[in-house]
C-alpha cells in the first residue's frame, strides 16, 4: 500500500502520513498555523519599516511644515486626502508624502472607521464561519482587516512615492455635475506623475488591495484561495474608490445642503 504524506494545521506543523487508499483521513492541504502569522506580520514589518526608513531620509521631515501645507494636505476622515479647487497642485515632497502616510493609515479616525464597518459586514456574514459569530472570532476579523487596510496603505504610499505619482484627489477645475463626476470617475484610475500635469495609471491602489488582500487571507482557515482573494481586494478597491472621490469631490455641496436643512429645522416655529 502507498504511503501519503501531508502537511497538517496542526499546532506542532508536522508531517503526517496516511494511506492513499483511506478517504476518511484526507484533509484539504493548509499551510501550518505559525507560517501563516510569520507571513502576515513579516509583510506588515517590511512594508511599514520600508516607507518608514524611505521617507526618514529626507533632510526637509525634520523641518518646520510650511504653511502651504495646510491646503495641500488636507485628510478627511471620510474620503481621504485631497486637494481643494483653489489649491494649487504641486508635487509632494517626501516629508509631505510621510505627513499624509501617517495621517490617513494611523491618526485619522477613518481608517479605524473603515475596519469596524467591513469587520461588521464579516461577522454578520460569518465569514470565514470557521471563526464563528462569538467575541474572539470578532476580535479576529478585527485584526485582520486591520492589518490589511494599514499594508494597504502602506503599499499604496510606498509605491507611489517610488515612481513620484500623486496619491491625493483632486477636486476637478471644472464646473458641473456631469463633468465633476466624470473627473472623480476617471481619477480613480488615471492619476498624476511628478510633473503633475502627465497621466499615468491609477496601478498602485488596486496593486496595493491584491497585495494586502491576498497577506490577511494568509492567516484565514480553511486556505482560501489567495488570488481569488486578491482579485476580490482589488474589485473593491474600483467600486469603494469612485465613491470616495465622488464624495471628495462634491463634499462642499453635501456639507451646504446639510447646514441649510440643519438650519431650517433650527428655526422651525
């Protein structure tokens, strides 16, 4: 009789070995517990330690912000980092480029935001159901889309900071609902190089959500299929992306609209 061998989930990550002949005792192959918590983190470490080190190096972070930065790095906690209409569009400089890192992947509260809703969705959905609708199969789910939105954003930034490419909305110089929201359509898959003027493909967020996506479902059960996982990032990334910039783009408007209809309730007799 042949002899198979597998690797096993088991908690010491052994080699097991059973008759080919025997269905009963085959298992769906899954990479061992402690390779796939190496795998997340050890892509988390590099990817921060990476734009960390990158951006350190730039004599100007350890001078004071210009007040220029004040329009030019703007960060809603809702659709990002923008560029308002009357702002000028100029390149950004690695100091810059580490402000805005920080702000949108650590210190504003809408990536945090971002984790709770889809970690709600998950635990709703069961998925995956090997973790269970309980407290700790929440707090797993938690972590992990945690942890895949900051690699992300990390590899979002980092990319895009190796090439020069912009990775702030613009708020379209134009006038119009039509015309604005083809802008905050078609930026979320052109953008801008350094010249800023020159097009280029908008490559690094959908790179960004294949990567991160396929990282975090490392440490899933059941071995999920990893570029189906990533395919699945990256198709989030189009619909959730001209959302944010349709937002960014007519958040003055909403914003007016809100006040008037706050106001009149105010001073309704």
């Amino acid at each position: 009789m042949r002899e198979c061998w597998e690797v096993r989930a088991i908690p010491s990550g052994s080699l097991t070995s059973y008759s080919c002949d025997d269905s009963s005792m085959r298992a769906p192959r899954s990479w061992p517990i402690g390779w796939q918590r190496f795998n997340l983190w050890f892509i988390f470490v590099v990817v921060v330690t990476a734009v960390a080190t990158g951006y350190a190096q730039d004599p100007a972070s350890n001078t004071p912000a210009p007040a220029a930065d004040k329009g030019a790095l703007q960060v809603n906690w809702l659709y990002g980092s923008f560029v308002p209409k009357e702002v000028p569009l100029e390149a950004l400089t690695p100091a810059q480029r580490w402000k805005l890192y920080t702000r949108m992947t650590y210190t504003t509260y809408g990536i945090y935001i971002k984790t709770g809703f889809f970690t709600l969705r998950d635990q709703i959905a069961n998925s995956p159901p090997e973790w269970g609708q309980t407290a700790a199969g929440f707090g797993k789910r938690l972590g992990t889309r945690q942890a895949q939105f900051v690699i992300q954003n990390s590899l979002t930034a980092l990319g895009d900071a190796a090439v020069g490419w912009e990775l702030r909305y613009d708020r379209c110089r134009c006038d119009g609902l039509w015309p604005r929201t083809w802008h905050s359509i078609a930026r979320n898959f052109v953008t801008y190089d350094r010249t800023e003027k020159n097009l280029r493909p908008q490559l690094m967020p959908y790179a960004a959500a294949f990567g991160a996506a396929v990282a975090a479902a490392a440490w899933q059960p059941d071995n999920p299929n990893l570029l189906v996982k990533g395919y699945q990032g990256a198709i989030t990334q189009a619909g959730v992306g001209i959302g944010i910039n349709w937002l960014a783009e007519f958040a003055p408007e909403i914003k007016k609209v809100l006040r008037r209809n706050k106001d009149k309730a105010v001073n309704k007799p």
